[in-house]
C-alpha cells in the first residue's frame, strides 16, 4: 500500500529571492498607535469585549510593538493564557507589519513556539518585524514576552502573510459587515478594514 505524501507546505523563512522589507514613506511614524483595523476585530476591536483589544504601535523600521491583557475570559489551563489565544495575539501584531510597507494582506501561514505560560492578568509584550518581501507575500517574525519587553520569552512565532485584492473580503465576508466596513467615512479606517486574516 503506497502511503501519500503530505502536500510541502510553505515555509515562513523568506527565500534567497526575497527582499529587505522598506518602510513605505506614508507609513504612520514611530511610536504612533495603528489603532483598530475594524471595530470588531478579535484583536484589536475595541468594540470586542472579550477580545484582545491589543494597542500596535509602529517601531522604527519595519517593526511594531503590542500589547495586551490576558483577561479571564482568556484562559484556557486555569489561570493561564489559552495557547490559541497567544497565536492570535501574535498573528494579529505580525499582520499589522502590512502596513508599515504597505502590502496589507492574509495570513498564509502562521508557526508558533511556546516557551512558556502567560498568566492571567499579566501583560503579554509583543516586538514583530518583517524579515523579507517576495512579490505579493510578506515574511515576519516576532516574540511575546511577560510583564514588559525585557521580561520572560513566553512566545515565538514567524509568518507569511499574502496581498490579495478587495474581492476576497467581499467575496467571503458577510455582506451586513463588508457594507458597514465600506461606508465608514474615515478612509484610512475603511481601507484597514480589510487588512485582516481569512
């Protein structure tokens, strides 16, 4: 019996063919606060109660900062951060780096490492950077620590994000959500709208 082989997947280490990631000339200056890409993101939605409600803020270069606050509503072990939690903490501050060069787009894959757990009410401190540019896809790294950024190394993850156009979102997305999106009279919160993962 031939057993099949499993489909190769696509590395999160940019390729020798990648480029270095540039900090496009309109991307928000250091220390400025991204806000919420929409209002009711998982993590950054400030109108997502249980959700993570992370402040990103541009680094120099093609970095970003974050945080959050593991609330209860987090937990997965008693007392401690869910691990799928922490993944969509760490997806959520590596996609923001999309805008930094420009190149919004989704998540194409996403590895994680856990190194340790993260309490409830502690602060998780993230630092991602991007760490190549092939064509429509943007490679990323970064890291969560506990308590602030020189704190323990709770997290690691690498990603590959891929630009896609508006019809994916308004292909896939309900309708009530992808309306509302689109008739935000903010521009620069209607175009992060769908700086979002599939």
């Amino acid at each position: 019996m031939t057993v099949p082989r499993a489909s190769t997947s696509t590395p999160t280490t940019p390729p020798e063919t990648a480029s270095q990631p540039v900090r496009h000339p309109d991307a928000p200056a250091p220390g400025t606060s991204l806000g919420s890409h929409y209002v009711h993101c998982f993590g950054c939605g400030p109108q997502q109660s249980s959700g993570l409600q992370m402040d990103i803020r541009a680094g120099e270069g093609v970095e970003v900062t974050a945080e959050f606050v593991v609330k209860p509503s987090h937990q997965g072990g008693p007392g401690l951060a869910h691990g799928g939690l922490l993944t969509t903490a760490m997806d959520e501050a590596l996609g923001s780096l999309g805008w930094l060069v420009h190149k919004p787009g989704v998540t194409g894959r996403l590895e994680t490492d856990f190194l340790r757990p993260v309490p409830v009410d502690a602060t998780l401190h993230i630092h991602a950077w991007a760490t190549g540019v092939d064509g429509r896809k943007l490679y990323t790294a970064g890291e969560g620590r506990i308590g602030g950024p020189d704190g323990p190394l709770a997290i690691r993850a690498s990603a590959l994000f891929v630009q896609v156009k508006l019809e994916h979102f308004t292909t896939h997305g309900r309708p009530a959500d992808i309306k509302a999106a689109l008739d935000d009279p903010d521009l620069l919160k209607r175009n992060r709208a769908f700086e979002v993962n599939p």
